[in-house]
C-alpha cells in the first residue's frame, strides 16, 4: 500500500484521507490539537468529559454546497448517514436596532405572494427604487461577463466599487454588503469575482426548488460529524496520531524527504499538507520555495476575523428558525438558536442540566467600535467581548419586549482560538480573506513537489471561499493528483462546477468575443448612461 502523510485533521485533512483511504492508500494523519475537526471541532466549554460543547461558530451549509456534502453523504451515522444530520431552515430575522424588524423566509417560494416576497431586497426599507435597479444592473454585468474577464478584471476590482457602494445611500451599502454576515469576505476588500459570484450562489439557493437555501447540522459538529467521520476512517485504516504539530518540511528540489514534528521526524511515499495558510507559511523554506514555486507568494494571503461565542440559556429562546441577522450591530452580528435544531443533542443532559438553549453568535467585524465599550473587539477583553456582543443582540431583540434576558444567560463560551494579551486579543485560528488581486497568489493542489499536494480552503478552487466546501474540493483536487502521479487506476473524485443560469450563456459567450477584441463589457458602454442617471 503506498504510504501517505497528511498534516492537518482539519476539514481539507479528514477529506483527503476518506478519499485516498477508499482508494487503498495508507494514510496516517498528524493533527496540532487533540481533537479532530480544525476550526469545526466542537470543545467542551470547561475540559472536563460531560461538559456542554462550545464552538468556533454555527456551522453553515449552503445550498450551493455540493462536494462537502456528498463525503457527509458517504459517513455512516446510526442507521443512516452524517448528510441526514443536516436540518433545513425555513426563515431567517432581519433584526435592527431602528426600523422594521422581518422575518424572511428561506424555503423555495411556492405562491406568487411568496415570489414577490423572495425577490424583494432584505433590507429594503429606505431602498431607493432606482438604486435597487443599479444593483440589479451590477450583478446582470456579473452573470454575462466572461471567464477571463472576471479573472482579469473582477478579479482585481473590490466589490465595493464594482457595485459603486459609496456614491449611494446606507441602505444601499447595507444591502450590498449582507454577504459579509454569512461569509468571511470583507465587501470593502473582497474582490468583485469572488464575492459576486458568492451573492449570486446565495440568491440562487432563495430560488432554486431542486436545493435548500441553507441548512444546519442537527447537534453538535462533533457528536454529528466530526465524531462518526473519524471512526469511519479508523475502519477505513486511517491512523490518527493527536497533538503534534509540524515544525518543518524537509526535500530537495524535486520530493519532500520527511516531516519534522514535535514528536520527531516522520516519512511517507506522499505528503497532504492540509494546514491552513498561516500555518504553512510559517513551514516555507528556501529550497521548499524552489521546489514548489506556487507556494512562494501565499504569505501575501490575508486573514481576517469571523469566530464565535456562545451563550448557554436557561430557558429555550428559539426567536426565528434559522439564522438571525443583526443588520445594525456594529460588530456585524449573525446568529443561531440552536437548541430547536439539535435533536441528536440532548442539553438537559450535558454539563449541570441547567441550560434549554444554545445561542451561537459569530462576530463578522472585529475593527469596528462597539457602542458599550466604544472599542473594536480585537481591543477588548474576553469580558468585553461578552459584554459588548450580548449588549448588541438584546439592542436589537428587546426594543418592544424582553426576548433575551440578564437573568436567563447560565454560562457563555468564547472561542479558546481568541486568547487574552495585555492589549486585548489575538486570534490562533484566523480565516483566509479573498481580497482583491489575490487569486494569483493561491496555488493549485498540485505542487511542483513530485510527492507534495495541497487541500486548504487558500488552494485555487471553483468554490473559491475560506470555507468547509473550498477545503473539501482542494482535498479532492489533492487526491486526484496523488492518483495521477502514482498511476493508480482507481476512479478519480468527482468534482462540481458552481451552477449558473443558463439563459445567460449566449450573453456570456458575446462577452468572451469582446473581451478578446479589448472591448468593455456592453455594460460600460449601453448601460453606462442609465447608470448615471440612476446614481446622484
């Protein structure tokens, strides 16, 4: 059996070593941490065995997610499998601090009422019409552009200009930046290709009736995943060594020679490095560098922040069935009651009995000041974080009655990545952020390392997102050069496209003519005037 080595029991790891297990391959994965999973692992809030289980954040399944799936499809859980443990959401609240509070439904519309419902903007209150209409045309421009001008050009445009948010009204900008709430892309900084072709995945999976817009796991990531996946591996054969880090990779110009570890040197015919991107930096080298040039730039890569607190409650507060948006907070809020989901999880049985309800909230905006401490969170103390977030959800939640009382909140968990220093916190689990102009800087799953491939969310794939599906994707890319280098005959893991409407296709095919003439985008040109007239 040809032996291989992958470095990192994250979601990119695990995928990489179900695919190459089922294929015959000999496969030992080393993780840093004692529990498997990367930043979806699930940690008992105090350490001890029958404690209740805290969270990096929810974790979010898109209807668009398609490889991710299909492993979870291909893990068996009871009688079934882990993909039964995915619940489907029906709605989501648009909470404010000010203004209108609604609830918006996330199942595919079925009555006209329902239609007109789906397609109306989700924080349009105060939306102009005609700035609607300039939206609308900015992402029409972004289904009938080309391939290679969304690469060359999108690519190195920001969302925020592409969409010329800063000539317009804050509810505008409010409106074009709600992505932000559910993924780690930065409107601001993201670049126009990645995270239009996101927003249009997330209103395809409003409209699409063969997908559900978005589903959560019914119990924790652990109990529910994580857990059962790892077992199922370990009958596969996968060998797990916990709690050792890489310190280094040594090779020569052509193959990786060993992997040094905290426990010692260990070796293997090929190597996965599943390691998230700050994690890998640190191991390049020189001759690493030479050998693998895709790896020289991913230090130029940039994280960011997006990471969860829990807070354990009293009493079930279920407040909408899906997630909850706090388009006012300031640190960008975005949240799920999770008790009324986790029917693999029962509460009153974990730590003291005492909580009925899990509410997990993740921090999308870690520079913004909080309007209590009138400091950025990344400025803050783990108290304040507290605090300050609990300050910003009961602002929105309890204007006309109590929805979140002081007296109801048991126990509250921060993410153990978020740790205290004398100026307030860093972040060990940061997540990458697809800014502008970066997609040259990722590098394929293949390296030039005859025996070295790749699967983490920073890899060049179709999903392109820091994400659990990006990760999942880039471990099959890897699997699939492995078989190719070794000459293994066994059938190649499937891949999928992002979809796409079809009717844009003969527009888009116009748009490549084009574009190969050095043309602008029928756009810039036909729509510019409008455009003008639409935006003061």
């Amino acid at each position: 059996m040809t032996s291989v080595a992958v470095l990192g029991g994250g979601i990119g790891g695990l995928s990489a070593a179900h695919e190459l297990a089922e294929r015959g391959f000999a496969v030992t994965v080393y993780e840093a941490n004692e529990r498997m999973g990367g930043k979806a692992r699930s940690i008992p809030i105090d350490g001890s065995k029958d404690a209740i289980l805290g969270e990096h954040g929810f974790r979010f399944f898109p209807g668009f997610y398609r490889h991710v799936t299909d492993t979870m499809a291909r893990i068996p859980y009871r009688d079934r499998t882990v993909a039964d443990n995915l619940v489907p959401t029906s709605e989501s609240l648009l909470a404010r601090a000010t203004g209108e509070e609604v609830v918006a439904r996330t199942a595919t519309p079925r009555t006209i009422g329902e239609w007109r419902e789906a397609l109306q903007p989700p924080t349009s209150d105060g939306l102009p019409p005609r700035e609607a209409a300039v939206l609308g045309e900015r992402l029409l421009t972004l289904l009938t552009s080309c391939d290679a001008r969304r690469e060359d050009d999108l690519e190195y445009r920001s969302w925020w200009e592409f969409v010329e948010a800063d000539r317009l009204s804050p509810a505008y900008r409010k409106l074009a930046a709600v992505t932000q709430l559910l993924v780690a892309l930065r409107p601001q900084d993201g670049s126009a290709r990645t995270f239009g072709k996101i927003y249009l995945q997330l209103i395809r999976g409003q409209l699409d009736p063969r997908m559900d817009a978005e589903r959560i796991l019914n119990g924790p990531t652990s109990t529910v995943w994580i857990e059962p996946w790892v077992a199922y591996l370990e009958d596969l054969g996968v060998e797990f060594v916990r709690e050792t880090r890489v310190t280094g990779i040594d090779c020569d110009r052509e193959r990786v020679t060993g992997v040094e570890t905290i426990r010692g040197e260990v070796g293997a015919e090929y190597y996965v490095a599943a390691l998230p991107v700050e994690a890998m930096v640190e191991l390049l080298s020189p001759d690493l560098k030479r050998g693998a040039p895709s790896l020289a730039h991913i230090d130029r890569l940039e994280t960011g922040w997006m990471t969860g607190i829990q807070f354990y409650l009293e009493s079930d507060r279920p407040l909408v069935h899906g997630h909850q948006l706090y388009l006012d907070s300031p640190w960008a809020l975005t949240a799920i009651s999770q008790g009324q989901f986790w029917s693999e999880y029962d509460l009153s049985e974990a730590g003291s009995g005492a909580v009925g309800d899990v509410l997990s909230v993740i921090i999308s905006d870690w520079d913004a000041a909080g309007e209590l401490t009138g400091k950025p969170a990344r400025d803050c103390s783990p108290e304040e974080i507290k605090a300050e977030t609990w300050d910003q959800l009961t602002t929105h939640l309890n204007r006309d009655e109590t929805r979140l009382a002081d007296d109801d909140l048991v126990e509250w968990f921060l993410n153990p990545a978020i740790e205290k220093t004398d100026d307030g916190v860093v972040n060990r689990e940061p997540l990458l952020v697809n800014t502008a102009g970066s997609l040259r800087y990722r590098p394929e799953a293949a390296t030039g390392m005859k025996n070295l491939v790749l699967a983490s969310d920073y890899v060049r794939t179709e999903t392109d997102l820091a994400s659990m599906e990006g990760a999942n994707e880039a471990a099959r890319r890897a699997t699939n050069a492995i078989l190719d280098r070794s000459g293994s005959d066994a059938p190649r893991c499937e891949l999928w496209a992002l979809e796409e409407p079809a009717v844009f296709e003969p527009l888009r095919a116009h748009d490549a003519v084009r574009y190969r003439l050095g043309l602008p985008h029928a756009s810039e040109g036909a729509w510019s005037p409008v455009r003008e007239a639409l935006v003061p």
